[in-house]
C-alpha cells in the first residue's frame, strides 16, 4: 500500500498535488456490508460519533495492538467496538483531503489506543473501493503511549513516525492523528511526543508544536466541503444525518444520494455557518426511499460562481438502508 503520498496542504503547491493526486469514481470491492451497530450516530459536534465510547477514564490507555488489521468485522468473535481512522482521499484539487474510515474492533475501554493501533496500520485495500485512499504515517510507527487528560490527548510514537517525507507528509500525518484523537467528544487538542520526548520542532522540516493541536490546525488537510459523517463505506441511516465543514462561495452547496445504478434517489441545498474564505459547519437531515439495502453513492458539491458548473466534487460510497 502507499504510505507516504504528499497531498495538497496550500494553494502555493498546487502544481505538486496535481501531480501526486487523481480522482476517479468510486467501484465495487468496497468489503464487507456494514453492519446495523456501524450505523453513523451524531456528529462529535453533538455528543458521542459512531457509537464510540469517550475514552476511558483512567488517564492511561494500553499500547498493545488490537485485532488483525486485515480481519473482517464480519469474522469478529464477541463484543466490538467500532472507532475510526483518518487517512487520505485522494482526487482533485478541492475534492482531496482527510477522510474517515470505520474498524471494528474487539471491544475495549482504550477506544483511543484502538483508533490510533487503527491508523497506525493503515488503509486496508479493500476499502478504497477503486479510489486512492493513503495513509502519510511512515511503516513501522508505532504507538508507545496515550493518555487524556483534561481535553488534551498526549500521544507518544516511536522515531519512525516522524522519519522520511517533505512537509507535506509530515503535516498530513500529523493532521491524521489529531483528527483520530479528536473523534472522541472528550479530545479537544493533541499534544506529541517522539520517544517520550516532547515535541516542539517536529521532524527535520522543522514543524513547529509549540502547544497542544486541534483540527482547526489542519483545515488545510481537508477538501473545499468535508463530510466527517457517515463515514467512507459506512451505513447510512434514513432519515440520513450528514454533517461536516466547507469552505465554498456564499457557504452554499449540494447533497446527493445516488442509488447503485447511479440514479439520483434526493438532491438537496445545504448551507454552512461561514463560507467564502472562511469554514464553517453543517448538519443536514434527509429522507430517501431506497426498496432494500445496497450501496449507493454519497457525493456533495456547489455550483462555479462563474457558470453554475459542478465543482469541489467529492463522493464516496455508502450503505443505503430503507426507512423504518
């Protein structure tokens, strides 16, 4: 799998990302259908995401790897947790960025040390779907501590995690791990640490940390409307909530939900809290008739101020579910 492809972080390397990122539709081989516990629940803006648990109470979590990272949610054995992941989508300029990938893991109190084992493994091949989903963080990073303590998660990595890449990279692995921590509503900020050491000056690109970071840090990691849930590949309920942040003209853009033939099943307008220069947030409820469950196809954009032409288009599949 690619682990170290250097996507777009800001306007001035554009000619680089061009040439490192190309969207394409999404496909089958999209993995197992998810199951009705994966359902997306509301956004970490409004209470616990994906029906994960907040972290444990107990200010250490355990570093020790959980579950196969090739192992199906179908063929876990008893209780599991679902938490998530952030890599990176690849697609063109305005439609790459984060991007949120469900696991399902054994259930545990340690849900941060289980996303953050989640990511370190990264993306599986199966869930790309025909789409270039990568992951910044270098092979062989791995996670020697966590604890949460008053908002503020302090993740230790081992040396690897910062070796190899340009800034680009490092800024997109950085921004993956703060998203992964920040999933949780009790995570506000990251604080790194390499080896146990504090991280002030972050690799040889010289990335400066001089505090604990959040997401608004990495608005430069996220393509022009961001939907944070559902998640890629995740089940969608009906009525679908979709929420997210965008940063388009007039903070007005479009929802679609296609159906598996590509059929347009709802199109509707959203609007975000600040757009033109600024993000804002969205949350957005729909209704849709679909016969049975099946994939579909999520996809969000705005028309150009210029012509009304589609642009910032970004989609991904999702499981469609018929209303109750």
């Amino acid at each position: 799998m690619t682990r170290h492809h250097e996507p777009f972080v800001k306007p001035a390397l554009i000619a680089v990302v061009a040439a490192l990122v190309v969207g394409c539709s999404p496909s089958g081989g999209l993995g197992p259908v998810p199951s009705p516990a994966s359902t997306p629940a509301p956004s970490v803006d409004h209470g616990p995401p994906d029906l994960t648990p907040a972290p444990s109470a107990t200010p250490s979590d355990s570093a020790s790897p959980v579950g196969s990272p090739e192992a199906s949610p179908a063929a876990s054995a008893g209780p599991t947790t679902i938490v998530r992941a952030y890599f990176y989508l690849g697609g063109e300029l305005g439609t790459a960025g984060l991007v949120p990938l469900l696991r399902e893991v054994p259930e545990t109190r340690a849900v941060a040390t289980a996303a953050m084992n989640e990511l370190l493994a990264g993306p599986r091949p199966q869930e790309s779907g025909g789409r270039e989903i990568t992951s910044a963080v270098p092979d062989g990073s791995r996670l020697l501590g966590l604890s949460v303590d008053n908002g503020i998660a302090t993740v230790d990595l081992s040396r690897e995690y910062e070796s190899g890449g340009g800034s680009m990279s490092m800024a997109v692995r950085l921004g993956q791990v703060v998203y992964t921590l920040t999933q949780f509503p009790t995570v506000q900020a990251v604080l790194f640490e390499i080896e146990g050491r504090a991280v002030t000056v972050f690799s040889s690109e010289g990335l400066i940390l001089d505090g604990p970071v959040g997401r608004a840090n990495y608005d430069d990691l996220l393509p022009a409307i961001f939907v944070d849930r559902p998640a890629y590949g995740a089940g969608l309920g009906n009525p679908a909530r979709i929420t997210g942040t965008a940063n388009v003209f007039e903070a007005a853009f479009l929802i679609t939900l296609l159906d598996g033939s590509g059929a347009t099943l709802v199109e509707v307008p959203a609007m975000a809290t600040c757009g033109t220069g600024c993000r804002g947030t969205f949350d957005v409820t729909l209704r849709y008739s679909v016969p049975a469950a099946g994939w579909g196809t999520l996809r969000v954009w705005d028309g150009s101020a210029k012509d009304g032409s589609p642009e910032n288009v970004r989609e991904y599949p999702i499981w469609l579910t018929p209303a109750p």
